[in-house]
C-alpha cells in the first residue's frame, strides 16, 4: 500500500481535526503518510485533488465476523434467542471453503470501503475443514481474510482466534471441530506462521471463556504479550455464559480473565454487556478496552452495555459492525448514545467528537495501528470524507460537522475512501472492485443451503 512516490496533495472542503471542524485544509501526502496539515488553503491549490463535504479520519471497524454478512437480512424471520440465530450461524460456517471465504470477506470488506472504513479487525475462528481436518496450508482461512482485504483495499488485524470448547468442560461439537486447534499451544503453534505485511496486522483472541478453557488462557495471553500484539475476547455477552462461569468457577468471566492474565492495554473485551460492578472496575484499572456493536447487540437482543461506566472507569471504547446486520460505523456511534439515552432517559453521554473518536482513533488503537485514526503530519493517509448535501446532511451549520457525521449522515454519505493516499472509493464508486453489490450477490449464493 505504501510504496515510494511525489508528494500528493488533497484539498479538504472542510476536515475534522480531533477537536473541531476547520474549513479550507490542504493535506500533502507521501509514502502513504501524510506529511503536512495545512490550514487556511481558501482553494486547492495546483494540481491537488479537491474533496468536497467533510473529510473524518477513516473509520476503524474493531470488531467483524466476515462471513455473517451472509446471514443478513434471512435471520430476521421470525422469533429466537442469540442461541437458536447461533445455529443458523454454524450452518452458514459449515459451507465455508477457502475460496469462498475469500470472496465473500472481499465484497464485505469493499462495502465498508464504501462506508468509509479504513481498517477492520477480524475476528477469525474458522480456520480447518469441516469436521476439524487441516488444509494444507493451515492458514488458508486466515490467508484468505487477508488477501481479501488487500483486494478490498482497505488494512486488516487478523485476531487469530483460540476456539477449544463447546463450554465449560465440554468438548467441541461437531459445527465447532472446524474452529479448534486441539490446544492452545497447537493453536500458538500455527498462527506464529502468519506473516504481518503492509496491509495486515496479526492479533489474536480468546473466543470466550466457554470456549477456552482457564488453564488456557495465560498460553494465549503469553503470545500476543511476547509481540506486543491485540489481544481481543468476547466478554459477558449473554447472562448464561455468566452463569455458567460462576458455577464452573466460582467467578465472572471478567475475573477469570483477570486471574489469568489475559486483560491489560492491549487488550479488548467485546461486548461487556452484563457487567458487575467489580468487572467494571478490574476492565478500567487494567486499561482494557471496549468494543460496543450496537447494531449487532439489538438484533440479537443481547441488551445494552454499561458504555459510560466502562468509559468513566478508564476503559477506551471502539466500535464494530460484528455480523453485519448493517456495516455503518456512523449508525453504530449514533446508536451507542441513543441506546444510552433509553436506558437513562437523559441525553447527552458523550459528546459527538467522543464519539467519533471511538471509531477513528481509538478503534484503530484497539486494531494495533496506533499510527492511523487521525489527521496529523506522520499519521497513515488514511482518511473518508461525507456529503454535506445529501438529503440526510443538508441544512446544519458546516462548523457542527462532526454533529452532523453522528447523528444525520449514514454510510451511504460517503464520497471517498482514501487508504495509504490513495483512492479506493472515489465519487462513491469502489475503485478496486467493480460491482460490489453483484459481487456480494453472488457471494452470499454460494453460501446458501
């Protein structure tokens, strides 16, 4: 993505800075960096490119399970839990090969380059074939993340998932044989094989504390700690595995977690929707992160988690889409304060620059790119600009763009995507890949049963 070349420069109609909203800034980029920020251009200077309506940081999507974008829009139907959609889910996971992972991961990844996503963390556990046999490369599931994403061209942080059990002290069923490593030293074993490169980053993560077992933990934790990478885990997504951890253990899983060292500043908890307030407490002294899924929490009725607490107790938030019932990190920022706004019934919990810096700055920390999310001098060239005219953003004050961005415009505002300097959305259109929709079509065809 980043390969040597003259400097570029972009023109910005009006930019979001982290603090506010500034009109008329010229952003010259080389290497797939940007090399200067500069303020008060009144008009693209020569030969720059010229981007109208307001330019974000490119959007971190810190949590994604590719292939559930199959399952869009055929799991509504009708009434359940998170445990009978949970089935429908392995299903879907069962048709999964190689190739056709890769395909669809490269039309789900080319649409949050529409919606301005930059970067995604996917959070990978479908690594053998069905019935748990190896490929001959045992990484050609997470290869063909990766290939995607660079297809896509946007920047992945493959979360290698240990997957080992059914549930506490139960061995993998037959939909999840597929996911497991056997143990967690065979599963360090295989993902030490997997090659960073300049699109991709390699993280790992504990499906859940049903799904590996405590004396496995700490194996897991130790080799994301050794490289200094992201360590993610679902955490208390649903009250059962609450209960289940409390009878097989005695504790929270939150606590569990702790015990075995496995929270700390790199890593995230998913979800930490049914939280005490000890769990709250040991997420923020230990700076462990929080991704929120709004959109994915309300269609699978998981309910709505302690957001603000997490944050006040020193827990930095990020965002992710997960299934993708929608991939609109703008809809998933706006419905973390209005879900919170339910649940009160007072408004205002963070202010629209908190919340977009939960899915530019502090999602890509989360991800381990630490040098995206913002628009600085030395940052990646990374960055997404929405329309100001459309029919969902048109009226407010240019200076409330980043009130605007949250609360009125959608992923389908997005004009551009620029990764590493260059296009990859362009006036709307995918630069990469010709038919995203077609090729999602077709795609998500393959998978059906």
């Amino acid at each position: 993505m980043t390969t040597t070349e003259r400097t570029r420069t972009y023109w910005l109609e009006h930019a979001w800075l982290g603090t506010h909203v500034e009109p008329d800034v010229a952003l010259d980029v080389r290497d797939g960096r940007i090399a200067a920020v500069r303020t008060g251009v009144a008009a693209p200077p020569p030969g720059a490119e010229p981007l109208r309506g307001l330019t974000l940081p490119g959007l971190a999507n810190a949590h994604s399970h590719a292939f559930h974008r199959a399952l869009r829009g055929t799991v509504q139907v009708g009434s359940g839990t998170f445990w009978t959609w949970r089935e429908v889910m392995y299903a879907t996971a069962d048709r999964l090969t190689p190739d056709t992972y890769r395909a669809l991961a490269r039309a789900v990844y080319a649409e949050m380059a529409l919606a301005g996503i930059t970067a995604v963390g996917e959070f990978h556990y479908v690594h053998h074939a069905p019935g748990g046999a190896r490929y001959a490369d045992p990484n050609a599931m997470g290869e063909a993340l990766v290939e995607a994403a660079a297809e896509a061209g946007i920047r992945i942080t493959l979360l290698d998932t240990c997957y080992l059990s059914a549930g506490f002290g139960q061995p993998p069923d037959g939909h999840q044989a597929r996911f497991s490593d056997g143990t967690a030293e065979a599963w360090a074993e295989r993902c030490s094989v997997l090659k960073e490169r300049d699109h991709a980053r390699i993280g790992a993560a504990v499906h859940s504390v049903r799904a590996v077992p405590a004396r496995e933990l700490a194996t897991v934790a130790r080799w994301a700690g050794e490289r200094r990478a992201p360590l993610h885990v679902h955490l208390s997504e649903q009250t059962a595995e609450n209960d289940a951890c409390l009878h097989a253990h005695g504790c929270t899983p939150t606590r569990l977690l702790a015990d075995h060292g496995v929270l700390g500043p790199r890593t995230t908890g998913v979800h930490n929707t049914h939280l005490t307030e000890d769990d709250i407490a040991l997420l923020g002294t230990t700076g462990t992160g929080t991704c929120m899924c709004p959109t994915t929490e309300r269609d699978l009725a998981d309910g709505i988690g302690p957001a603000p607490a997490l944050q006040r107790a020193g827990s930095p938030l990020s965002l992710g889409s997960d299934s993708h019932a929608v991939i609109d990190l703008f809809e998933e920022a706006r419905a973390m304060e209005l879900n919170e706004r339910l649940r009160s019934r007072t408004r205002g919990h963070w202010t629209a620059a908190a919340l977009l810096r939960a899915a530019t700055g502090d999602g890509h920390a989360a991800l381990g790119w630490e040098d995206a999310g913002s628009l600085t001098a030395g940052a990646l060239a990374d960055f997404t600009t929405i329309a100001l005219d459309s029919v969902r953003t048109a009226g407010p004050l240019p200076r409330l763009g980043a009130e605007t961005a949250v609360f009125a415009a959608s992923a389908a505002d997005v004009r551009h995507t620029v990764v590493g300097g260059r296009h990859v959305v362009r006036d709307g259109a995918h630069a990469l890949v010709p038919d995203v929709p077609s090729e999602l079509a077709a795609a998500v065809e393959a998978l059906r049963g």
